[in-house]
C-alpha cells in the first residue's frame, strides 16, 4: 500500500470527529482531509478540513476526481429517532449519499471505502440474544432500513465492480468528546453529561431496556482495524457484527453511582421505547473476531471510569 490520501465524509459528527484523529494518527495529519456540511468545530479544526455536501452529486464527485482519494470514510447519515421525524430525507442522505460515494469509488478508483451500518439493521423477529451474522433482518425505521439496503449495495458494488468496500454494524456508540445526534442509544452518553451538571438524569428508555453498546475508543480501533485487514481477511462483504458489551439504563446508573454517590435516575419513556424494543440485545460477533482479530478493550466499568475522569477536563478545555 502506497502513501494514502483519505477523505472522511460527515467528520463532524460523533463518530466523524473521533475516527479523523485516529486516522491522523495512522496516517498523518497531511494525509486526511475532513469534510461536513458545516464549519469545523473543536479539535477538526487543527486538520485539512473543507466544506462538503455528498447529495451535490457534481461538486461531490468534481471533489474527488480533483484530489485523488485512495480511501473514502462515508459517516453522513441520518440516525434512528431523527430519521422517524423526516423520513424522505433520511432515505435520501443515506441511501443516495452512499451511491454516489459507490458509484465515485468505481469511476475513480478509489482503493478502499468504509461505510458504517448498524444493530439498526436487525428488526423484532431477529432473534434477540447473540444475534448471529447471517439472520432474519426486518428493520423498522427508515435508517434500519436504509443500512439494511446499503449493506446489500455494498455488497452488490463488491461482487459486479471489485470495490473493496468494507462496513461494521455498529452497536451504540458513547464517546464524550463530541454529543451524537439523533439515536436512540443516545441517552447512554447523555446520562454522562447530566451526571456531572445535574447529578441526575430522565431517561428516556425503560429501567431494563438491554441494548448492545460500544465506547468511542474501541469503534475507532474495530473501523481502523478492519480497514488495515489485508483484502483476502474480509470475508463478509455486507456488514461485520461487531460487539464490545451490553446493558440497560438501571446498569450504566448503577455504574455512575460508583463514582457520583448522589446522582439519580428517573424514567419516561417515548417514541424511541419502540425502536429500542425492535433491536437486538446482545451481539454475536465471532466471525469479525476470527476473520481480522477483533477484540475489544472497554466494558461498561472500565468506560464508565474512563468517561467520568476525561469528560470534566474536556468541558473546561472545548
Ligand atoms: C442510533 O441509536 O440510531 C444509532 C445506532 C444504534 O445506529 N446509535
């Protein structure tokens, strides 16, 4: 592999902002260009980073012909509950964002592309517990639905035009560094934010709503991971299972507890009960880990621990 230029789509997003500095790391700062639809906050700032709309299909593709990417990150997309409230754009960003990405890949040879999914992508009759790689799929909002059809077009653009294209189903994500934007997992992150300025916390899920959960750490490690894998490991063309644990909102406040004695939950459940029902509450994730070695770092203790020394520090700093 020869010297990489790599464009993120989306960096400034929750994921965006945190994997942009993994990929500085890996591949230096001159070799990453960042892009979103709005300005560079934080710490995206300090790197290469340009104004960027994918759905500008001209200026899109005009960007990549004259840059010459050998990889793309494509992270812009519309999440579960945001998705629910505007539908039509949510389809749009998401399904077409990720064909003009797929269709540029092939036109330019781009040499590699990553595109996230996501546990959305399963439904209520997935089974629940362990949820296999190759299993029922009957998504529920528009976003399920939209990483369901993505991975069969990833898929699709591998086996008809040889694009090495890989993608992770991400479980929730909880970083401190930059605040997600419209999942249901969400409030596994905002319960960190509240803890510390209210010390307590309206959840907006049940007391034992289980869901499969990821700290920002190990995402970034698994996305750069599995795009390091040599091309002959990647097995699975649609989308890797990946896991790293899984709790309920009871669990991450007993867990919070530990370190803020007085802090306290209370519930009132909304629309994002539903979505939260339909997916699935653990993750089998075995052939991610035999194909390129995945393995995770951090369990819900040890991040729990992790978020609560960095986050007040961060607040002052951001
Ligand atoms: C969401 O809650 O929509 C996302 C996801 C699980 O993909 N965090």
């Amino acid at each position: 592999m020869g010297k990489q230029k790599i464009l993120v789509i989306g960096a400034g997003g929750q994921l965006g902002s945190e994997l942009t500095q993994g990929l500085w790391r890996l591949h230096g700062k001159e070799n990453v260009v960042a892009t979103d639809i709005k300005d560079a906050e934080g710490i995206l700032a300090e790197g290469n980073f340009e104004i960027l709309d994918v759905l500008k299909r001209d200026a899109f593709t005009s960007f990549i012909q004259k840059n010459k990417f050998t990889q793309v990150y494509h992270l812009a997309a519309v999440l579960s509950a945001t998705g629910e409230k505007n539908p039509g754009f949510a389809w749009h960003l998401n399904m077409d964002g990720l064909l003009y990405v797929l269709d540029a890949a092939v036109e330019y040879k781009i040499e590699k592309v990553y595109w996230p999914s996501s546990i959305a992508a399963f439904g209520p009759t997935t089974p629940k517990q362990n949820t296999p790689q190759d299993t029922v799929m009957d998504p529920t909002t528009v976003y399920g639905i939209s990483k369901q059809a993505g991975e069969r077009w990833c898929q699709w653009y591998h086996e008809k035009h040889g694009v090495d294209v890989r993608s992770l189903r991400y479980p929730g994500l909880i970083g401190y560094k930059t605040k997600p934007g419209g999942g249901t997992t969400d409030y596994a992150v905002d319960i960190f934010f509240q803890a510390l300025s209210e010390k307590k916390y309206e959840c907006f899920l049940k007391p034992d709503t289980y869901l499969p959960m990821m700290y920002m750490d190990d995402a970034v490690k698994a996305t750069l991971d599995l795009m390091e894998a040599p091309a002959e490991k990647i097995h699975v063309r649609s989308s890797y299972n990946i896991s790293a644990m899984s709790f309920c909102p009871e669990e991450i406040s007993a867990e919070i507890k530990k370190h803020i004695p007085d802090f306290n939950i209370t519930y009132k459940a909304d629309f994002r009960q539903a979505i939260a029902d339909s997916w699935p509450r653990s993750i089998d994730d075995s052939r991610a880990r035999a194909d390129w070695g995945w393995q995770h770092r951090f369990g819900l203790p040890e991040m729990a621990a992790d978020i609560l020394k960095n986050l007040p520090e961060y607040l002052a700093a951001y």
